[in-house]
C-alpha cells in the first residue's frame, strides 16, 4: 500500500474536497479505463464462439475460416451469414445453399433429421470495430438506429466505434506526448534557472531559434520523408513541445536559487541535482501545474487540427479530427458534427476541471471547507 506524506495528504485531501476536480477524474477514470478495453466492447471479431464443444477467442487469435467447417484458410468473416451457420451448425456444407434455415434448425438441435450439437457466438456490445464496413441498404452516411447507435460515417463505419477507439488513442497521445516534453522540459528549466549565467544564455538563444522552427513544415516534411506514423507524430509533437514548460520552471529557480535553504544545502555539501529536484522542484510545482492544463488540452486540439488538415495521424487510424473533417464535408449529416462537438467538449471540459483541481490541492493558499 502506497504510503502519502503528510503534503501529499493535505494535497489530496483539498483534492477531493473541489467536487467538480474530484467527480471529474472519477467520470474520465471510468470512461478512460473502458477504452482501454475498447476491443471488448466494440468489435468486429466475436469474444468467444463455441464450435462443436470448442471454446475459441476470435478477439484474440487468428482462425481461418477451414476452421469451422469453411473452404478459405483465410481469416473468418465472422458478420457473413454463411460463417455464422458454420459455427451454429458443426460445418455443414449445407450452409452455403440455405444459411438462414440450417440457423433455423440448428436452434432446435436437429438439422435433417440429426442431432447436432448447437454452437453459439458472443458478440461485442457493438458489433463493429473502428474500421469495419457496415453493410446496410442506403447511402453513407446513414443516421442512427438501432443496428448503429451514432449512425455511421462516409465510408459506412460505425461512428460510435470510432469514438471509443478514437477517445482512447488522443489521451494516449496526449499523456504519452505531454508526460515526456514536460520532463524535458522541467529539467531544462531546472538547469537554466538554477545555474544561470552563461548557462542560461546560452539555453535561452537555443530556445528562440527552436521556438522560431515552423512545426506544420516540419510535420509535413517528415511525413512526406518518412510517411504517416504514430510514433513519428509523437517524437515530433514532443520535439516541438518540450519548451513549454522551460519558461516557468526557469523563473522559479531563478526566484528560489538564493533562498536561505538552498544557501544552507549547498553548505553542507549536498550536490547540485539533489538541491534542483528534492528541495527547489516542490516549490515550483504550483506553477508547472498551473501551465499542464493548457498543454494538455492544447495537444488534443493540436492532433485534431493535424487530423483535420490531413497532416495527423494514418488515415486508417480512428481519428476524432477526421470525423470532424467529414463533418464539414457532409453538413447533410448533422450527427456527425454534434458527436465529434460533444465528444471534444466533454472530454476537454473534464481534463480542465481535473487540472483546476490539481493546480489548487498544490497551491497552500487554497483552502476548502
């Protein structure tokens, strides 16, 4: 069990007493934690299917359609309604000339006269993964209903899928983006702050040429170089967003570099990185917390900016930038833009009271009753 110090107590404790801070970590911790699970709710490939007394996990593991009873060793389409009267049936060729009623019969247990032994398959609370193909009659895009609770979008996929995988991969994005440009940028701050003098100089000419560095050529430059990647979007959102923090952390070591326990520490001998990141970082903490709330959100809206101008992410990746690019392109679908508004303002929305919440449990000022 995780044992706090007496701050950390205090802190958490004006934490939860900020309601709005403290139901909103709870409300985006449940929701954050189901899509991580994303593929156990929305998918395309069944949880388990039970083939002549044989448990197999499709969400899992590869099964070619030879499998159950098939002609393909090609991955089973588990939507065709011939597979799903294999796996129903034992593998009765049968199948292929009437699936609907070897279905019908199997229900029952007996097909032409012969028992069999039922098989059955558990599907996913949504029956579709972020880039399956919906086949229903009509035009794409296609309203909500019951088969497609958000409708689906211009290529025909479930929308309600491609927010839940979407939700999923931008706060992995952004934690993974802002967690590491704001260690870079805590220790560059730290450094130039607490030495000062050339050292600082120095960092500081290197900062305004890296500030002056267009992002969006360098994105696509890259892309064009290298293609469209996650990762490579991540190593340049962080090559880009590290300095954000330096500003803020510098002038408080600057502020506390003189400070009469920083005095006594380098005194009695205590080194120079113990002082910067023990005694001096807590202090400075209020006001990194403070700026995180902002690089937070604005990474979010970065991606979804880069996604929308076509700069983003692969175009096979569930994008919430990209639904609301399909959005503006298809105003005759309005369930596209409400969806791509509210999922963007709930998400930001429970982020920033977090971090509100957050910056005032670290600022001994704040108080709650």
């Amino acid at each position: 069990m995780i044992r706090l110090s007496p701050l950390n107590q205090r802190r958490w404790r004006n934490f939860r007493k900020n309601k709005r801070a403290y139901w909103s970590l709870i409300i985006f911790s449940i929701l954050f934690g189901l899509s991580l699970f994303a593929e156990l709710i929305a998918n395309d490939r069944p949880l388990l299917v039970s083939y002549r007394g044989e448990l197999h996990t499709p969400f899992l593991k590869f099964y070619p359609e030879t499998a159950f009873g098939g002609d393909f060793r090609s991955e089973a389409v588990y939507g065709d309604i011939e597979v799903q009267c294999l796996i129903k049936s034992g593998g009765l060729e049968a199948c292929f000339d009437d699936p609907d009623g070897i279905i019908a019969q199997a229900e029952t247990g007996v097909v032409d006269g012969a028992e069999i032994e039922e098989g059955w398959i558990l599907w996913p609370l949504i029956p579709y993964s972020y880039n399956t193909i919906v086949d229903k009659p009509g035009t794409a895009p296609a309203p909500p209903d019951s088969q497609n609770w958000l409708g689906t979008d211009n290529t025909s996929r479930d929308v309600l899928a491609r927010v839940i995988y979407g939700f999923r991969l931008s706060i992995l994005f952004t934690l993974i983006v802002t967690v590491v440009s704001s260690i870079i940028g805590i220790i560059a701050g730290a450094i130039q702050g607490y030495f000062g003098g050339r050292t600082d100089l120095i960092f500081q000419r290197i900062l305004e040429i890296w500030s002056a560095t267009p992002q969006l050529y360098v994105i696509i430059i890259m892309f064009a170089i290298l293609g469209r990647s996650f990762w490579l979007l991540v190593f340049i959102m962080i090559f880009f967003g590290w300095p954000a923090l330096v500003g803020v952390v510098r002038a408080e070591f600057l502020r506390a570099r003189n400070f009469e326990y920083v005095r006594a520490a380098r005194a009695l001998g205590v080194s120079n990185w113990t002082i910067m990141f023990r005694h001096m970082l807590p202090n400075a903490m209020v006001a990194t917390v403070t700026i995180l709330p902002f690089i937070v959100t604005g990474t979010i809206g970065l991606l979804a900016s880069l996604d929308f101008l076509g700069f983003g992410l692969p175009s096979s990746s569930p994008s919430l930038g990209e639904m609301t690019l399909q959005a503006k392109q298809n105003l005759q679908a309005p369930w596209l833009a409400f969806t791509a508004f509210f999922t963007f303002a709930f998400m930001l929305s429970l982020l920033v009271f977090i971090f509100e919440g957050i910056r005032d449990a670290f600022d001994p000022r704040k108080t709650f009753q």
